[in-house]
C-alpha cells in the first residue's frame, strides 16, 4: 500500500482509505475468512470502513488506523461481537426475585436438562406411548396439575394472558362477563383486563366501585345475557381502608344459584401454602377450587417457578370446552415448555426438598444471614477493583417477590451500596452503565443516589464468577 498523504496532526483524508477488495485481501484477513467466510467478513469490514470514512469527513481519521493489521483487529473484534446473543444471561441484583424484565422465574438444573432431552430428538408429545393412539399434548402436565390441586381437568396455553383469553371466549363470547371495578386491573406489559375482555369478545359488564363491591351487586347485574362471573387477582397493587370484596365462596354460591361458570384469574398462582416456607401465604390453587371456583388460571413462571405458561384448572366439563375452541390451538404451549413445566411440577411432589430444589423458592427463602455473610466475603474484592473511586459498603435491604405476587410484602435481605461522590448523577450513570457493558450484565436497582445491589439471587456458585468477572469493570 502506498503511503497515504497525511497531515501533521496524523491525520488523514477518506481517499486514504483502501477498497474493501484489497482490505479483504490483506494477510491479517486471510485466518478470518477461513473462520467465518467470505460474506460475514466482507459485511463487517464493508461497515467498519463506512465507520472509518465518517471519522475521515469529521477530520478525527488517524493513519495508523488504516494499517492492515489495524484493520484486521477492529473486524475481528467486530465479528466477535456479532456472535455474541442479544439474549443472554444477567445477574439479576436489582431485588426483585421474580422480574418479569429479567424473564421471570429460573429454571431449575432438571427442568433445563428436560427441555434440552427433548430439542435434540423427536418425543411422544401427542402420541400416547400405552396404547399407541394419539395422545394430547397437555395430558401429562394436566395429571399432576389434578394431583397438585385436585382439579378434574386442567390444560396448558403459552401464557397466563392467554389462558384468560380462552376462558373469556369459551365461556363469553358475545355475552357479558361479570368483574369487580376493583378487579380491573392493569398487570403491565399492557395486559389490561378490559382489553382482554374486548379481544375475547366478551361484554364487560362492570359491578360494585373501585373500593367496595359486595354480593348483591353482583346478584343485581346478573341478567339474562349474563354468561360468566369472573373474579381478578389485585396482582400487583393493593388498596386499603374502607374496602370490600366478594370472596370466592360467596361469588360462586351466587354463580351456582343462577347456574353460571365462575372464573378466577389468579395470576400468579401458588401449589403450595408459602407460610410453610416462612412466605406470606396467598390463596393457593386448590384452595380457590375448593371454595368453589369452576375454574382457575394462574401463570408458570410467577410463584410456580417453571417456565412462561398459563395454567388452567377446574371442571371437566368446562376444560374439554376449552380445549374444543380453535383458539386452543392458536395459544397452546410448545414441547419445550410442556417438558419444563413437567419437570417442575414433580419437584412439588417431594414439598420437603422443594426449597432446596426449586430455584426461584429457594432464592425467596435465601435467609437474611446467608445474603449478609455472602455480602461481607465478596465487599473487599469489589472494593479493591473500585479504587476508592466509589464508596461501597455492605447493608441491609429489602427484596420483593416480584411478578404482582404480594405487591405489599417485602423480604429482608443484604447486599452492597455503591455510592460515587461528586458529579451529581453522570458518575453513577456511567457505572451502571460499565456494570451492564459486562459479558454477563450486573443489573441493581437505584435509590437514594446509589446503586444497591441486592446479592439474594446471587447464587453462592456464581460467586466466583461474579468477583472475576467485577475485577475487570473500569469504574
Ligand atoms: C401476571 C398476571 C396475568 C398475566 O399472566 P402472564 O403469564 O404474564 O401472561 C394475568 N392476570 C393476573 C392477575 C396476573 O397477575
């Protein structure tokens, strides 16, 4: 290459620039093309030299930066961050042990090594292994689903949005359905029960106010073009003060009266009574179906700690309804997520070892003293990377569980406060920013003008990970 003509500052103008063509045939390139090939190689060199001749217009162009073996690591470094997924794994510390931003509930190593059996081969997903007919997909989650709650029938869809969706349409579509206007909520995400209501086709028929509802209003709105009452969990907000609900019982001896279905969303959904583990207690599954909801859904990858899916459980009669619906097969769950799901299920078979297995569980039941001794063993590495540019110190904190499960309850817990003097806020913004530029993203939670990190899902076996991986941050 001959010598581009350069300035005194040592820059140089875009005609420097060589063509693509000779880049591509330079020595440094010759290991990368072998690797990726000819397309991929040329896309990122064809962007790195646009990038280059924009440098070269605004005069900030530098000559060494023409140099082939310049070249060749500023295209490897991008081909290696192309391979890099969008999607991949973050350290959740932000407190919120079920982040529904984070993906929700992680999965346990046996329901991974489920999913994985069954992506690489064909499975029996509808084919019945006993008598060699053909089979339904949900069958066996629906067993223990009905062992777990003893439902009569159960089935499975992609999420619990769209378990609601098919119970609103089955049982509603172009009738009114009955709801609380306490009940009707917005989870985020932009599920909002009224728009779900009018995706379903259904008439929302609003009772009671905001604060107080009670059983005669609903015995007053029901009327012949009635064909559903319907009762919301409040998910993720809570109202207090002169407040009524109808409970379940009472909803569904109304409902029986007037022989109509009761539906209870219950969002996120417990198997188990979480008192058992020190949690606060919401109404589990089989608890609302004994008090006589006709149906229940709930989510997998809330409080069940499986992966993303939508539970429904209750009447035989009304399940095979819902599984009859065309929709059915528009919303129905994949073998990956029915093989993960399975296998978190049978975890809830031996509840003794449950908190031990179940990822998300035993994260929720982490004991303040574990996250506190985990805290004060990793705070003088983390110190040591931060060089006194940052203050840090290990204190107390306060998690939640997250995904609209018991929006008012808060879980004692530690971790570490990273405060940055001087520079208002820019200096934390940039260290947000740096802890989210690592290969496995740190993402915690800002208050007060600090960074906490609350250390409840670190998991201890990733401790070690987490300190090599802060020590190479540049604060
Ligand atoms: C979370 C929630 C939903 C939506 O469930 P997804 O599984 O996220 O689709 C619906 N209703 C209630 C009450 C919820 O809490």
């Amino acid at each position: 290459m001959a010598e581009p003509e350069g300035q005194s500052d040592g820059t140089v103008a875009a005609s420097a620039i060589p063509s693509l063509d000779r880049v591509l045939r330079s020595a440094p390139f010759a290991p990368l093309l072998a690797i990726h090939g000819h397309t991929h190689v040329a896309q990122q060199a064809r962007a790195h030299l646009a990038q280059l001749r924009a440098r070269a217009r605004d005069g900030r162009l530098l000559a060494q930066a023409l140099e082939p073996a310049q070249l060749g690591r500023a295209v490897a470094q991008a081909l290696q961050a192309a391979a890099r997924p969008a999607l991949r794994p973050v350290f959740n510390l932000t407190g919120t042990v079920l982040h529904t931003n984070l993906g929700r509930a992680p999965l346990p190593e046996v329901a991974v090594q489920a999913v994985a059996d069954v992506m690489r081969s064909p499975a029996n997903l509808e084919f019945d292994l006993d008598t060699g007919a053909r089979g339904e997909r949900d069958a066996r989650v629906a067993g223990l689903v009905c062992a777990l709650t003893g439902a009569e029938a159960a089935l499975v869809v992609n999420n619990n949005a769209a378990a609601v969706l098919l119970m609103l349409n089955t049982l509603a579509k172009e009738r009114a359905t009955l709801v609380s206007r306490g009940e009707l909520v917005e989870i985020g995400g932009s599920f909002r029960i009224p728009d779900i209501m009018a995706g379903a086709g259904t008439r929302l028929h609003e009772v009671g106010t905001t604060n107080r509802t009670h059983a005669r209003d609903y015995a007053r709105a029901i009327g012949p073009d009635t064909a559903l009452l319907m009762k919301v969990h409040c998910s993720n907000y809570a109202i207090q003060g002169f407040v009524h609900s109808v409970d379940v019982a009472a909803l569904a001896a109304l409902a029986q009266a007037h022989q109509l279905p009761l539906a209870v969303d219950l969002g996120s959904g417990t198997l188990l009574p979480l008192s058992r583990w020190g949690l606060p207690d919401e109404p589990t599954v089989a608890q609302v179906l004994a008090q006589g909801a006709d149906l229940v859904s709930f989510s997998g990858d809330k409080l069940l700690g499986g992966p993303q899916a939508g539970i429904v459980a209750g009447r035989a009669d009304l399940i095979a309804a819902l599984q009859r619906n065309p929709l059915k097969r528009a919303l129905r769950a994949g073998k990956l997520t029915l093989a993960a799901l399975e296998a978190v299920l049978r975890l809830y078979a031996e509840p003794e070892h449950l908190a031990q297995r179940l990822t998300s569980l035993r994260w929720l039941t982490r004991p303040q003293a574990d996250i506190q001794a985990q805290a004060q063993r990793i705070l003088p590495a983390l110190r040591a990377t931060l060089k006194g540019r940052a203050h840090i110190a290990a204190v107390a904190m306060a998690s939640q569980i997250g995904s609209g499960a018991l929006p008012v309850s808060v879980l004692p817990s530690f971790g570490v406060r990273l405060h940055v003097p001087g520079a208002g806020g820019a200096a934390l913004l940039r260290l947000q920013a740096a802890l989210r530029a690592l290969p496995r993203p740190v993402l915690g939670r800002v208050a007060e003008d600090a960074l906490w990190l609350d250390l409840r899902c670190l998991e201890p076996e990733d401790e070690t990970g987490f300190i090599h991986q802060w020590a190479t941050l540049d604060p």
